[in-house]
C-alpha cells in the first residue's frame, strides 16, 4: 500500500521538480546554461527512474531501470557539452559522435540487458530486493565509452585550468561534482551500500557542485520568488525524499496500530505527507524568507527610494550622487566611480566617486577594449574574468595600473539606446565577503535607472545650453549672463570680480565694407578668440549686437587690464577672411570695472563699465580704460574733457530749459541749484572728477522732460490729484527721450533715470532699491528734494533750512540713502553749502 502511495508521489513530485526548474532558473541564451539545464534534466531522469525502479511501480521496474540508465548515458555526455561551453571550446563533431555512441548502447542494451543488465527479484528475509548478477564482459564496452568522454571532458578542464590559473577556484566544484557522481555509482556494488541509494545521494551532491560553479562564475542566476505558492512547491518536492526516509517507520506504525482497522491506511499515509510539507514550509517562512526575503526586500526599497530621487532630478551631478549612494548602500561596497562620455573628444572622463579625495583625472579612451566589451554586451564586466582574455593584454600599462590603483574590479555601461555614454567602475572593497549576485543584479537594476535619468539630463543640459548661448557665436548669451553675473558676484563678496566690455569700433561700416556674412565671421572669430584668452578663468558673453562682455572671478584691475590688452593685440591682427583677402583691422573699445574697488553692487559694476567704454568712444576709440568710482592720486589714465563735450549741446540745452523757463520759471534755478549741491556732495565723497562732472550735467538735465508737462498741472497752485501726479511722473522718461538724441550726453541716462527711486524701493519709474540705484541717482535725488523742499513753489512757501534737514534725518533709509544724508547734513551744519541757519536751530540739527 505504503509503496503504491510513494509511487504516485513520486510521479508527482518528478513533474513539480521539472516545473521548479521553469521557476526558479532564469536561463539566459548561454551555452553553459543550456548545458547545466541538460545535466539537470538526465539527473531527473536518472534519480527518479532509480526511485521507480525500486519501488516497482507501473508497468514494471525493468522499463524504469532503461529510464535510469537512459539518464546516466545522458548525463555522461550532458557533463561533456557542459565541459565544452564552459572552457569555450568548439567540439561539434566530437559532441555528436559521444551522443551517437552512449544511444547506440543504451538502445542494444534494451532488448536483453546485453551490456548492463538489470537486476534480479530475490526473496531475502521476507523481503523482495533487487540484486546484480555478475557482470559480463560486454560491460566494458559501456564503460570504454564512458571513460573516453570523461577523459576527452577532463583533458579540456585541466588545459583550460593550466591557462588560467586564476579560475581554478572556480571550475574544481565541477571536478569534485564529475568524482562524486561516478564514485557514487561504482558504490552501488559494495556491500556497504546496499539497500541504500547511494547514488541518488551522489547525484544531489554532484548538482550541488555545478550550480555552485556556476554561480561563483555569475552565469546562474536563481531567483527566490518568496510567494506562499513557491513556497509551498518547493516543501512539496522537499518533502519527497523526508516523506522517504520516514516511510519505513510510518509502515510499521500502520502494520502495529491500524491493522485491523480498514481504509485508514491511506488517510494516515496522506497525512504524514501533508505534516511533513507544512513542517518544512513553516521553516521555509522561518528560516529561508528571514535570510534571502529580508534583504532583497531592503535592496527593493532601496531601488524603489532611488528610482524616485532621480525621477525628480535633472542636474546630472545630483543623479550621479544618488547614484553612487544606491550602490553603496544597498551592497555595502565602496570605491565607486561613474565616467561620462565627452562629447568632443569622445573619451570617458570620471565625473564622480564616493570618494571624498578620489583622484578623478582618469580618462578611458573612445578605443579602449574595456568600452569597446560594455558596447557591445548587457552584462557586468568582471575584471577577474576579463584579465584573461587577449584584449585585456591590449590595454597600455599605465592604464592597467590606474585601474588597479582605483581598485577596479566590475564595470558596468550606461546606455542611451544603443550607444554607450556613461561607465560605472566599482570594487568588492567594504564588504566582508564578494559580491553575491544578488548584489550584482541590484547594480543592474540601478544601472538601468540611472541610464535613463543621465539621457534625460543630457537632453534638459542640452535644451539648457542652447537656451543661454548665442546662436551665432556660441557664447553664454545677455539674458543668461545677467543671471550669472549675480550669481558670481554673491559667491565673491570677500574677493573681487572683473567685468571687462569689449565694443567692436565702427562695425556697422564693416559689414557695409564686407557684407554681413563676413561680419558674422568677424563676430564668431572674436568670440572664439576671447573664449581662447580667457580659457577656464571666467565667462563671456556677447553683450549686444557688437559687444562682448567677459566676467572674472577674483581678477584685479591690474590682471584684467593686461588680459585685455591681450585681447584687442589678437583682435587687430584680424585681417584676412576665409579667401586670404585683406580686410580692414579690427579695433575695440574696451570698459573695465572692477568690485569692490570700482562698484558696490551688481548694477555698479554693468553700469559703470558700460560708462568706461562710453568714455573711450567719446575719447576717440580703440583704447582701454578702467573706471574709477573715487580718486585715484597717482592716476595715470587721461582724464575726458567732458566740459569740451557739454559745450557742443551748450546751446540745445539752454534753449530746451528756456523753453521750459517759459512755462515754469522754478525749474531753470533749480536745476542749477540742485547741481551745486550734488557737485558739492559729489566732491565730499572723494568721487572722482569724470563722476563729478557726470552729476553736475545729470542735475542741470534731469527736469528737462518738464517740457512735455501741461502748465496748468506744473503751476498748479494745490496738491496734485492722483491722474495729474501720473502725468508728472512722466516727465523722467520725457527727460530720457530728450537726452538719448544727445549721443554724447547719453552717459547722464542712468543719474537722471533714477533720480525720483527711493532707497526702500517705493520710488518711480522702476521701483528699484538700496544700491541697485546708481550713487548719481542717490546724489541727485538727495539734492533734488532737498532743494524742493527750501525752495518757493507755486503750492507752498519756502521751507526752513533746518526744518529741511530734519526731514531728511527722517526719510534716512526710506526715501534718501542714510550714508549720503549724514554726510549732507555735516555739510550744512559745518556752513559749506553758505546756507543760512539759525543757531537755535543749528543745536536742533546737532542733537
């Protein structure tokens, strides 16, 4: 009863064993994985048809015992196909002339036993057991043909061994398996064994052995898919050979108890079975899930955690650090380095590493063998492996020795669809043991992530790049370098910044001379000839139509002076277009500004270099100047005439302002008197005499738009409504349309632009604040109201001078910049305006 049961499990458990192999073995298309899948399969042949065999079962134990021979001359010559895939030998011819011979002798075996035969039934002690006559001399046909291909498979192993000597480790599992397995088929004849099924044992111990193999080679990857279902097959098949083992047992226990109780035999027998499956799946859940579960489970949610990091990064470094963090905190390993393609040259540079101080000056070569593998593979290089091979042997020296020195033992390629544009190098330093596979795989599966995440940060670095660069010149282009000027300036608050303003000097004659296409030429050569002067130092951009601006961080005026000398010498020897003919030499206007010696904010320093080259044109063109917000005592620089300048719109001015004298008389004084103060105040400051002269003309300017203003709303004798105050408001961009047809007054725009902003940002017309507002304007703006306030007006009498200057202490910060103001007021106070005040009121200002 008991081996009729068996014999249905057996059955059941040989087709479950041949499913788990579907399950739990992701054979890629490899040769030596279709091997091992062979070796399997004549294994499950072999021990399942022994099994059958001894327990008779239908139709009878002699077509079981062909099944298991059958398998055994499958596994002889499955073992020698392995042997070949796994030596990388070619071993076609051979390979059939063994399966040939081993199925020509198992098939004449069949009829009578002729080489191998089956064993007898004989009665001994009340029971049947199976019993080899002696054996006849055709068996040593069957074993000549065994001992040629194990002997032709070992001679390929140990030569493949004697060549690398470095995978002996990992190929003498399969010797050990090869031994264990025929010794535990020769076994069978001692007495000893008898009874026992030794070579079953051997069989399972020699399967250990090749996937052992296979596994330290990384060709086998077992996938643990811990389901209660898996779970469940695996105790099914598990619990075969327990179920087994207890049998004997269970037998006497049912002969002793039950009997003489009918029909509970098999109950009992079904029972046991199902006791011993939960036992083994409990400790599955237990033991097996507490070991593999746990950390494919933390590796899962270290992998899930990642892939959403860099889903919302498109900074290439910020993905390359997550990156390296992934690896290294789901595999525990250290020294890890990502390189990236450069797109120029081709080569691989390292871009990153876990390590803090790790030397990144590596390069890998567009034609090193390394890459030349990664592209055309999916798989993790192992450098162990691929020392071997004749394209290591290939690689120069000094490149094996920096690999070495970085402690590279694994890459693994980052693709963008096909092409390669990215490397991770990485080692088993930091771990107590070697990579397991499933370590390996993790690092694949946050390869394949990462891949995707560098292609789109690539394409955003792309679309960014050509959002901020110039078309045509390939510059960072005006909109992005005002971000970047900000941006430079803040990160060098305690050191100095440069900005140098190179204007191209009568360019509009030369495209006329030349045509446009040459003077696109001409730009782009300029252009690439300031990128090859300045190098890494510092950035430059193409200012407007025929200007450059270049920004350098912690350059002096001296340093910049001298680079840009440099630069107008290589831009005069421009003389030749693409045909070799003669062209007219290129000249430059060039403004240097200098924080925190020339400019005190962002704007000071676009303005004030803006103003150097203002003054070279002014001066004659093609030439250098620097611009100084103070006075300089041992200045050298030649001074600008701006007196000579004034004196060639003298009469347009007067005759602008008597027009506007003729409908408001106040603003013609005023504007002289609000000069005096600001050239008076200017002077105090210690600014230097073009800045001053720049004041003194802004404040005789600075209301001459008024002549656009309606006379009732000027000599209106009340308080402004909120639409006539809108249309006086209009009078700063009246004085700036004015102004802008005087191309050599332009450089008083800025001054009279601004003289109606107020320090807390609250002012008109463009509500700018603090600094941002230009010192002319500041100046200009103190003067202007304080004037305005002790002055007679239409809609008010005269003001106290003292009263004055306390409004001004009380604006200090809102509307008036507080330094000017406490320096203004000492001004007053100390009597070097010559303004009237009272010496009670004197002490009131004091105090």
């Amino acid at each position: 009863m008991s081996q009729s049961i068996f014999g249905y499990i057996s059955s059941i458990a040989l087709l479950c064993y041949l499913f788990m192999l579907m399950i739990f073995i992701n054979a890629e298309k490899n040769k030596i994985i279709n091997a091992f899948l062979l070796i399997l399969s004549a294994m499950i042949l072999w021990t399942g048809g022994s099994l059958l065999m001894r327990l008779q079962f239908w139709p009878n134990y002699v077509f079981w015992y062909h099944v298991s021979l059958g398998g055994l001359m499958l596994i002889i010559f499955s073992y020698f196909r392995f042997i070949v895939s796994f030596t990388g030998k070619k071993a076609s011819f051979a390979s059939i002339v063994y399966f040939v011979l081993l199925m020509m002798c198992f098939l004449i075996n069949i009829p009578n036993g002729l080489l191998l035969k089956w064993p007898n039934l004989v009665e001994i002690d009340g029971k049947t057991r199976m019993v080899y006559d002696k054996m006849t001399n055709f068996v040593a046909i069957l074993f000549l043909v065994a001992a040629i291909v194990i002997i032709h498979m070992l001679y390929y192993l140990f030569s493949y061994l004697k060549k690398n000597k470095k995978l002996k480790k990992q190929a003498m599992p399969i010797v050990f398996g090869i031994f264990t397995l025929f010794a535990g088929n020769l076994a069978l004849v001692l007495p000893i064994f008898s009874g026992f099924p030794i070579d079953i044992v051997a069989g399972v111990i020699n399967a250990g052995f090749l996937m052992f193999a296979l596994i330290r080679r990384h060709l086998f990857k077992l996938k643990l898919m811990a389901t209660e279902s898996v779970g469940y097959l695996f105790c099914v098949v598990l619990g075969f050979p327990v179920f087994y083992s207890l049998l004997p047992y269970l037998d006497e226990y049912v002969v002793a108890r039950l009997s003489e109780q009918q029909g509970y035999e098999l109950p009992v027998y079904l029972l046991s079975f199902v006791v011993v499956v939960s036992m083994l799946f409990y400790f599955w859940k237990k033991v097996i899930s507490s070991i593999f579960v746990r950390e494919e489970e933390s590796q899962n949610d270290i992998l899930k955690q990642y892939t959403i990091d860099v889903s919302k990064s498109l900074k290439l470094n910020e993905i390359l650090q997550k990156t390296v963090e992934a690896i290294s905190l789901s595999t525990g390993i250290k020294k890890i380095y990502i390189g990236l393609i450069d797109y120029e040259s081709n080569d691989f540079i390292l871009r990153y590493s876990d390590q803090s101080l790790a030397d990144l000056s590596f390069v890998i070569r567009d034609d090193h063998p390394i890459l030349r593998w990664l592209s055309t593979n999916e798989d993790i290089l192992i450098m162990d492996d691929f020392e071997h091979t004749v394209a290591f042997k290939s690689i120069w020296e000094s490149e094996k020795y920096q690999l070495a020195r970085l402690g590279v033992k694994y890459c693994i390629g980052l693709k963008e669809n096909s092409d390669l544009i990215g490397v991770i190098l990485f080692s088993d330093f930091g771990r107590k043991s070697k990579l397991k596979l499933q370590d390996l795989n993790m690092i694949m599966s946050i390869n394949s992530v990462a891949s995707i995440a560098i292609k789109n940060a690539h394409a955003y670095e792309k679309a960014y790049l050509e959002a901020r660069t110039d078309d045509l010149t390939g510059v960072l282009n005006r909109r992005y370098f005002y971000e970047l000027i900000s941006e430079i300036y803040e990160q060098n608050k305690e050191g100095s910044v440069a900005l140098i303003i190179i204007n191209i000097d009568d360019f509009k004659l030369y495209n006329q001379l030349y045509g446009v296409k040459q003077g696109d030429q001409a730009l782009i050569n300029v252009a690439d000839l300031i990128k090859g002067c300045i190098g890494a130092q510092g950035y430059v951009s193409r200012y407007s139509g025929k200007e450059f601006a270049i920004l350098l961080p912690g350059y002096d005026v001296f340093s910049a002076r001298k680079l840009t000398e440099t630069i107008r010498d290589q831009i005069s020897g421009i003389t030749h277009n693409s045909a070799g003919q003669r062209q007219k030499s290129l000249t430059i206007s060039a403004g240097i500004s200098v924080a925190p010696f020339g400019a005190k904010s962002v704007k000071e320093l676009l303005d004030n270099a803006d103003h150097a080259v203002y003054q070279v044109k002014r001066k004659g063109k093609n030439a250098i100047r620097v611009f100084d917000t103070f006075i300089n005592a041992e200045k050298s620089l030649e001074e600008l005439d701006y007196n000579q300048v004034y004196d060639d719109y003298k009469s347009t001015v007067f005759a602008l302002m008597a027009a506007i004298d003729a409908k408001d008389h106040y603003t013609f004084n005023h504007s002289d008197n609000v000069a005096n103060y600001a050239v008076a105040l200017a002077t105090e400051l210690r600014l230097n005499k073009d800045i001053v002269e720049n004041i003194r003309q802004a404040a005789l300017l600075h209301d001459i738009g008024k002549i656009s203003i309606p006379e009732s709303i000027l000599n209106k004798p009340g308080k402004l409504n909120e639409e006539e105050f809108i249309i006086m408001q209009g009078h700063v961009e009246a004085s700036i349309d004015i102004i802008r047809h005087l191309p050599s007054l332009d450089y008083v725009i800025p001054a009279v632009l601004g003289h109606h902003e107020r320090f807390d940002g609250k002012g008109y017309p463009r509500r700018i604040s603090g600094e941002d507002i230009p010192l002319t304007a500041r100046i200009l703006c103190l003067a202007d109201s304080f004037d305005a306030m002790i002055s007679t007006r239409c809609y008010k009498p005269d003001m106290p001078v003292a009263k004055a200057l306390a409004i001004l202490e009380e604006e200090a910060g809102k509307q008036f910049d507080p330094k000017l103001v406490t320096l203004f007021t000492d001004m007053v106070v100390n009597e070097q305006l010559g303004l009237p005040i009272s010496t009670e009121r004197l002490k009131v200002v004091k105090l």
